[in-house]
C-alpha cells in the first residue's frame, strides 16, 4: 500500500509499473491512493494511470472516495459518542457546514470542540453532551489552519519537542527520546526550562498530534 501517490517521481512510479505489470509476478495486489484534485493532464501520475489501465494482465479497480456526508458523520457521532443517531443528527449537520465533510477535518474539528469544553462528557448524566454555541465558533478555512491553532495552544514545551521531533523524521525509536531527555536544557524557551522532552510528547501523543506504537 502506497500513499499520496500525486507526489511520487517518475523512477518511482516506473518501479511500480514494472512490478505491476510483470506477467511472472502472480498473486500481486497493490493499492495505491492519490488525490485527483491535484492532477494536471500533464502530471506523471495521469500518465502512469492509463498505461497501467491499458496493459494486459492487469485489473485495475478504481475506487472514488469523496467526502463525508451528513449521514456519514451522524454515524461517527453515534458510534463515538455511544448515542442514538437521531440524537446527534443536529451535531452532524453543524459538523458538515464547518467542515465541508472532510475526514481529516471532521476529527481535528471535534477534537477541537472538545478542547475548548463545547464537547464534553458528562458525569452526572453519564453521557456526551455539547452546547449550541458551537454553530458560532469561528473555525478556520482548513484543516491545516486548524491544525495551526491547536499547535498554538499547546506549551512551548512541548512544541519545541514537536519541532526537535519532527527534525528526526516520522519515525524514532524510543530510546532516541530518552537520551534526548536527559539534556535538561532542550526544551528551555528564553532561558526557562519548560519541562523534560519525553513527558512533553506525551503530551503530544494525548492530543492526537503523535502515534506510539508499542516496541518502539
């Protein structure tokens, strides 16, 4: 499986026509997604596809993924929020006219909700609850702009251990942060310390913004 193929370079999109269209290679499936949006006539992915879809062996299956419709999200809602979906189709609909139905930005928005107390569990009704106020919070056009203002939000701690971590790569193993931790001056902003770079990104990881994966 290969992601964001609209930005793969004309070597790698040959290895993956060789490989694809190989009549000596049985049982092969690949998936790949890219976003149509961004494809000029030009670009070499358009080129890739129609060889790839007129080459003889191969079956090629084109699936179209739009964005989330309000039944969609009224879904997501009951499941997530353990409620019926009639009780949270209002909250879809406001969801919907925000987002646009984008998946990214349906997530990030709720999260976003729930940061600022407009979504948020209560305890003696023992369910979800959120106020009407949420139609009139302002919401950027984006999910990146979004994704700006909760990075905004977070303590200059842990965006400094966001930025240090980014520097690395997607990836890093544990044991990368721990020594990183011990340098008790990492995370000092204007000359204050604000905190050790392992518990900042666990931190990061609360808010969504990191992915730990066990072993690593």
């Amino acid at each position: 499986f290969l992601d964001d193929l609209q930005w793969a370079d004309k070597p790698s999109l040959e290895l993956i026509r060789f490989l694809s269209t190989d009549l000596h290679i049985e049982g092969l499936l690949f998936v790949g997604t890219y976003r149509d949006d961004e494809l000029e006539p030009d670009h070499p992915l358009t080129a890739f596809l129609r060889d790839i879809d007129r080459s003889d062996g191969v079956i090629v299956t084109s699936i179209h993924i739009g964005n989330l419709d309000v039944g969609d999200v009224s879904a997501l809602l009951s499941e997530t929020l353990h409620l019926l979906p009639r009780m949270v189709a209002r909250l879809a609909e406001v969801v919907v006219q925000k987002t646009g139905g984008n998946a990214l930005f349906v997530v990030q928005f709720l999260w976003s909700l729930h940061d600022e107390g407009l979504l948020r569990f209560s305890l003696s009704d023992r369910r979800w609850e959120w106020t009407e106020r949420i139609r009139e919070r302002a919401i950027a056009n984006n999910v990146v702009g979004l994704m700006k203002e909760k990075l905004r939000r977070l303590p200059p701690g842990v965006q400094r251990a966001l930025m240090i971590s980014a520097g690395i790569g997607a990836k890093c193993h544990e044991a990368i942060f721990k020594i990183l931790d011990r340098r008790g001056d990492l995370l000092s902003v204007r000359g204050r310390c604000e905190g050790g770079f392992v518990d900042s990104l666990e931190v990061a990881t609360a808010e969504g913004l990191m992915i730990k994966n066990a072993g690593h």
